[in-house]
C-alpha cells in the first residue's frame, strides 16, 4: 500500500489513479494520520444486479402499509 500525504495526493492525483487501476492501493493521510483509501472500483455484473432488485421487491412485498396506514406509521415513529 501506498502512503501520501494530502497535499501529495492532491498534485499527483492522476498518477495515483493509475497506480490504483493497476490494482495498487493508495492511502491518504493529513498530519500523518489516515483520512482515506483509494482502491479500485468493484463492478457487478449484470447477474448480481437482477438479483440484487430481485432481494429489494421481494422485501417490499412485506412492507406494504394500506390506505391511510402511513400516517399511523409516521405518528408511531414521532417522539414529540
């Protein structure tokens, strides 16, 4: 893992992505303490994509609320 500095990170910043996209990681720090990583972007395929709405209406199913029932919903969840 790469470690820079944020002003380093800041004028070098092309050339890191490109370390990132080759697969390295960079780590930045402010003061000398980790404020936040660069690591290459993960994509998902069209399959875990379909499952994943899949999962989401599947779930929506259970959470249907009738006319008038968000406005209960909505009351309960006030404190004040």
């Amino acid at each position: 893992m790469i470690k820079v500095g944020a002003y380093e990170a800041k004028t070098q910043f092309s050339a890191l992505l490109e370390k990132v996209e080759r697969g390295e990681e960079v780590l930045i720090t402010r003061h000398g303490k980790p404020v936040a990583r660069l690591t290459k972007a993960q994509t998902a395929s069209l399959e875990e994509i379909d499952d994943a709405i899949a999962r989401i209406l599947e779930r929506r199913k259970d959470c249907s609320i009738g006319p008038g029932g968000w406005k209960a919903a909505r009351d309960r969840g006030r404190k004040y």
